[in-house]
C-alpha cells in the first residue's frame, strides 16, 4: 500500500502514539526548574551574607557594652572579631564604626568618641541620629553601625553588588557610660 492511505495510517498511529510525552514535558520544565533553583541557591547566599553582617554589629557592640572603659587597640580588636565572624564570606567590603553616644539635656546625641574600619569615625562632639526610644536624655548607649558589599558568585538573580547595612544600638551593662581611655574626645 502505498499512496494517502499509508501517510494517513503513520499519522494515526503517531497521534495515538504516547511514548516520548514525559521527556517532552521534562524539556519544557527543566529549564525552568533550573533557573528556580539556581537562584533560590543565590538568593539564600545573600540572605546568610546579610544575617552574618548583622551578627556582627550586633555581636561588636554587645562586646563593648559589657566592658567599663576601653582603648583604641581594643576597639581594633572587636573590630578584628567582626570581621573574622563573616567567614565563610569575605570581611574585605565590610565596613565597621563603634560610637558611644549620649543624649544631653536637650535631647540630641552627641558623640563620646568613635572608632571605625573602612569608614570614617565621627567627630567626638558631633551629633548623630539615635532613635527616640534607645535612650533617654542622660543616658547613653553603645552604638554600631555596619555595612557590607555583597557580590553573589553566581549572579543570575543579583547581577550587580548588593549593600547591606545594619546599625544596633546597645546600653552599657556595668557603667553609665562605656569609656575610651586613649580616644579622641570632644
């Protein structure tokens, strides 16, 4: 047989013919299926990077704050701390400043003193932006404030650095004020 009735007897036998369809349907998935993964893999890198960073400001001014009077060489110290805290992420983009404030009678907080890795240290005296409910006119508190670049190894998801940035802010423990016996003062 040769002829229309052969070409219509292939084609109903290929319209009935089921064998193949998964492999279609896991062509047509996978792709997709690989760039969700891809980039829930990059998106939970940065997330980690972030929570690392935050840690870190959080962990530094805990350290300060149980302290009664500190100096500049252990300032650089817990800086040190912070940094090596980032691990398994790079600590070359992350920028760290530890600041006592106290907020005077008139309610604005002023810099006691100031030390800082990759970023400037504020000016003793100066003042800064603390919010209304950390402390109360008098008191003070340790503040850290901490940036980091984050570049995603992979970047499908996040193709160009991400800043993160965190600031924490902590009440001494053991004294009114966490002193610097050798820091710049106003």
């Amino acid at each position: 047989m040769t002829g229309p009735g052969k070409a219509q007897g292939f084609l109903s036998r290929l319209r009935g013919d089921r064998r193949g369809v998964s492999a279609v349907e896991f062509a047509l998935i996978a792709p997709i299926m690989i760039a969700f993964y891809f980039g829930l893999a990059e998106f939970c890198q940065g997330y980690m990077a972030q929570k690392r960073m935050a840690h870190t400001a959080s962990a530094v001014a805990d350290l300060v704050a149980q302290t009664d009077v500190v100096t500049n060489d252990e300032l650089d110290d817990i800086i040190a701390i912070g940094g090596l805290m980032m691990k398994p992420f790079s600590s070359t983009t992350l920028t760290t400043r530890i600041s006592s404030v106290t907020r005077d009678a008139n309610g604005v907080a002023k810099v006691d003193w100031s030390r800082a890795s990759g970023v400037t240290a504020y000016t003793p005296g100066g003042t800064v932006t603390v919010p209304a409910d950390i402390i109360s006119n008098g008191e003070s508190a340790v503040m850290t404030e901490t940036t980091y670049d984050y570049t995603s190894p992979i970047k499908y998801l996040m193709p160009a650095v991400t800043k993160f940035s965190s600031a924490f802010y902590l009440r001494p423990r053991r004294v009114d004020k966490v002193l610097c016996s050798n820091c710049p003062t106003s």
